[in-house]
C-alpha cells in the first residue's frame, strides 16, 4: 500500500510494478502528477490506493520437442497466461507472442501492459540444435559404383536417383543400374537428452552417369590388358551369394571366393604369366565370364 499526497484538487494517482528501465515505481492517473513538492494533506487510510501487481507471470511452452535437428526448422516457444492483446518481451528482445527458435540456447519471456508495468519473468527453457553430419562427397569408383565420401563411423546414406524416391539405409557405396543423376546425404542415429534422432546432412552436388557404352552387361573388367596383372571386377547390381572364379587358359584356377553380398567392387590379381585368363561371376540369377588379358 501506498500513501499518495495529493492536492485540494484530490487528483489520484496509482503506483504500478517497478520496471527495469527505471528502478522505481511508476504513477498513472487523472492530470498531470505535480513537479514540486505542494501537497497540502494525505488521503485517509482507508482511501490508500493498492500498487499496480503488473501483469500475471507468463507461462511458457514449447510447442515441440525441445532437442531437434536442424532442418526440422526448431522449436516454436509459446507465451501464454495473459489477455491476447498483451505485449512480450524475450530475453533476446523479441517482442512477439510466439518464438521460433532453431539454436541452442536458454529463453525466458515477461509480459508488460500499456501502462508499462512488467511481469516477473516465465520459467527458463533450454532448446538443443543436435549436430548434423556435413554433406558427403560423391564420386565414381568404377562404372558402376558410385561412392559417398568421407566415411564417419555409425553414418548411413540416403541415395537419390534424378531426385525421385529416396533410398534409405543405404551404405557409402550405390550401383548405377541406369543412365540418370544421382546424389546421396548422411545422417547419424543419435540419443540426446533422452531424444532419439536422426539428422541429416544437405545433399550433395548431384553427379551424372552416362551408361550408354556398357549396354546389358553385367559387370565389366578393367584395365585389359593389364600392364600388372591386376584387374578390377565392377558389377552393375548388388549381387548376393556371388561366387568368382578365375581361370588360366588352360583350366588353372587362380582365385575362387564366394560373396554373400556383393555391393562394391573387387581387385583381382591374375598373376605375371601372360596370356588369357578367364573371370566368371555366378550367383542364382546371373552366370557372366570376361576375358582378361596379362602381356
């Protein structure tokens, strides 16, 4: 309560809650509040006008999970508690009712009225942007094989083909089956703060395959000759239950191994003795030999 001096004239005036810009207690009322000190009695007890609560303390909401990832856009922070026409004010000096916020970091809001008076402010949230995986780097390994790059631990990719469906739970490496644009981006499955999360990285560049040369092969052998005697096996499709077996020209068997699946590609070594040496690929549906040749 208030003691309010006041004037024959009895102009009232009411003190409200104190503001942060000034320290002290601010008065509203009927006239204008005099400038010197010439009041001439104080109201009775009983007609002591009560100081101005302010508005109520704000409550605020997250509108969401408070730990995201970044391209879901965040979090929208809600200030609620007050009459709709009530003005905000946020820690970081936001003046709207609702806040997006797509970053880590603490926010608390206060209401204030069109007399200036402010509420005490809402309870503190804390909003946590995950990390997100760069974009990976797509080149070729072969024809055939395209290759995300770099490989960090525990990442899986997403592969796009002339940005159609999207092809989840992918390894770094991806056939091209067809002539078309491809591009791939990672993501890490992570737990923080009790949420599970999957954040994804920005596409990479996209990279075009041209595979009109190759027709209907199946795979493809490369260098022939070789000046080494090293070979790369390059297949159009991930194979399962692979089985290759290489073959001198007179019935020799220098590398047999079988593949329960086979996604990338495969360096062989056919020795120093020139000649022809043959490659077959086998599996349930495919039977396929080249011919290499070692000068």
């Amino acid at each position: 309560m208030t003691r309010i001096p006041i004037q024959l004239s009895e102009i009232l005036f009411q003190t409200c809650c104190t503001t942060p810009q000034q320290g002290k207690p601010k008065w509203r009322g009927v006239g204008t509040a005099p400038s010197t000190p010439i009041f001439s009695r104080w109201l009775p007890p009983s007609s002591l006008v009560p100081a101005n609560p302010g508005p109520p303390r704000p409550t605020l909401t997250a509108q969401g999970k408070t730990t995201f990832c970044s391209e879901s856009g965040g979090v929208t922070l809600l200030a609620s508690g007050n009459p709709l026409d009530t003005t905000y004010r946020w820690n970081e000096g936001q003046t709207q009712r609702a806040l997006r916020v797509n970053r880590t970091g603490e926010f608390a809001v206060r209401a204030f009225n069109r007399i200036g008076c402010f509420s005490e402010p809402s309870t503190v949230l804390r909003t946590t942007q995950a990390p997100v995986p760069e974009a990976p780097l797509l080149g070729k390994t072969g024809p055939f094989t395209l290759k995300a790059t770099p490989r960090t631990p525990g990442v899986e990719y997403d592969w796009q083909v002339n940005n159609g469906d999207t092809l989840t739970k992918r390894p770094e490496f991806f056939k091209t089956s067809t002539s078309a644009s491809y591009r791939t981006r990672s993501y890490n499955p992570l737990t923080l703060n009790g949420e599970n999360l999957v954040c994804r990285s920005a596409w990479s560049l996209p990279l075009t395959v041209d595979l009109s040369e190759f027709d209907d092969e199946q795979f493809i052998v490369y260098p022939v000759p070789s000046p080494d005697g090293f070979v790369t096996l390059d297949s159009r499709l991930v194979w399962n239950d692979l089985n290759v077996n290489v073959v001198t020209g007179d019935g020799k068997v220098i590398f047999q191994q079988t593949y329960p699946t086979f996604d990338g590609r495969l360096r062989l070594f056919l020795g120093k003795q020139p000649g022809k040496v043959y490659i077959h690929a086998q599996t349930p549906d495919v039977r396929a030999t080249k011919a290499a040749l070692v000068p």
